[in-house]
C-alpha cells in the first residue's frame, strides 16, 4: 500500500546546482604540462570534494 508519493531529492534545482559539475574551463587540456593539469585537477575536483564531503557524510548516516 502507498501512502504518499515518492520524491525524487534530485529534482530540486538546489540539489542540482551543487551535484552539478561546473564549466570552469574551456582550455584544450591536451596541450596543457603535468603541472598544469594537476594544479586544474587539485584546485577543481579534490577541494570542492573536501568541501562536500562532509555533508555528503551527513546525509548518509
């Protein structure tokens, strides 16, 4: 028996607005150095998933 309707939390404009990856670059990054495409990659992906990580932990538990 269904009491109510299921929601989808993805939906919600604000959810995807921070799960949603953003454009940052537009650099042709096969023509990038090492250096540089591990500075983007630092800068871009391993802290904005230290800044989220901790509520993504949150809403786990």
């Amino acid at each position: 028996m269904r009491i109510g309707k299921a929601t989808n939390p993805l939906k919600d404009d604000a959810t995807m607005d921070t799960i949603l990856p953003e454009r940052t670059s537009d650099a042709d990054w096969r023509e990038a150095s090492a250096g540089e495409l591990t500075s983007y990659i630092v800068t871009r992906f391993h802290e904005r998933h230290r800044v989220q990580l901790p509520e993504l932990i949150r809403l786990a538990r």
